[in-house]
C-alpha cells in the first residue's frame, strides 16, 4: 500500500545533499541564464548534520516579478510541472516524486527583496552558524514528529512557530 502524501518520514542528514543540489543549481543556472536569478540550497538538507524530511529545498531568487511565467515554463520544461498558486510572495514547485528517485526536490520561486526570500536564507545561515541551535531545531522536529503522529500538515504549521520566532531576530528584514 503507498505511503499517505500527508505522511512523512525523518531521516538523518546525507553528504549526499550537497552534491544533489549542486547538480540542480548547474541545470537552474543554465536553463535561467537569461533571468539574473539567484539559487541558494535552503532547509534541513542545506545544514550538514542536520535531519529532516530529507527533501532538497532550493530557494529561487527572482529580480522582480515581471518574467514569472516564462521562468515557470522553463522550469517546467526540466521536470518541475507541479506548481502551487503564488501565495506569501511565494510560488512552490516540484518535480513528481518518480522523477527524482530518492530524493524529492522542492523549488521557492520568489524575489530576492521579499521577506520569505530573506527569512529562508537568513534562517538557513542561524542554523549553519549555531550547532547548538540547530540540535534544539531537530529536536522540536522530533517532537513534533511524534505529536502530530507524522502529519506533513501539522508537523510543518507547528514546526513554523520556531522558525518565525528565529526569523523575527533577523534585523536586517525588519520593514
């Protein structure tokens, strides 16, 4: 029987991680060469040592919203056909999970002055920098993990409240 999609699994951090995202980050780059955009490696896969869902999270840094559909069809055009409605400055995208064999590779489409763009990164960096904050992220993970019985959903909504309260520190993006 398949595995429910609002179920998930932790799984330890793999030196795999980079590696993968550095291939996608080159295919990124070449298929957008003509949109100046940026490409950071974000989540848990992007901390060494850190586990998680194990899902390579790549963050797209657009200069402006002005080319989104066409940046959106070029994605689609290397295998990102599920596509989320913009939301939160935000538009999420993937690639069906038998095209990326063990590891699923989410897309964060948004402009390099919004406020997910700076939180994703600046986040991103707070774990890299602090172990000892990044041990207390994992462990509300697996908190969480167990409390909400494995429920992507609610897993993810409660594991935002610690995220949110990091990203509030960020001086930098205050408006």
């Amino acid at each position: 029987m398949p595995e429910s999609p609002n179920k998930l699994k932790l799984v330890p951090y793999s030196n795999n991680y980079p590696k993968i995202f550095a291939k996608y980050q080159k295919q990124f780059f070449q298929s957008l060469k003509n949109y100046k955009v940026k490409v950071h490696h974000v989540g848990s896969t992007a901390v060494r040592g850190l586990g998680g869902k194990g899902f390579i999270d790549i963050l797209i840094g657009l200069p402006d919203w002005n080319r989104e559909k066409e940046i959106i069809n070029k994605l689609g055009e290397i295998g990102f056909t599920h596509i989320h409605p913009k939301e939160n400055e935000r538009i999420f995208l993937s690639k069906p999970p038998e095209d990326t064999k063990n590891y699923d590779v989410h897309l964060h489409l948004t402009t390099v002055d919004s406020k997910p763009y700076k939180d994703m990164i600046y986040f991103r960096d707070c774990l890299r920098k602090n172990p000892e904050l990044a041990k207390e992220y994992f462990d509300i993970k697996l908190i969480l993990f167990k409390s909400t019985k494995a429920n992507r959903k609610k897993y993810t909504n409660q594991k935002a409240k610690f995220i949110e309260k990091i990203c509030d520190l960020n001086i930098n993006n205050k408006e």
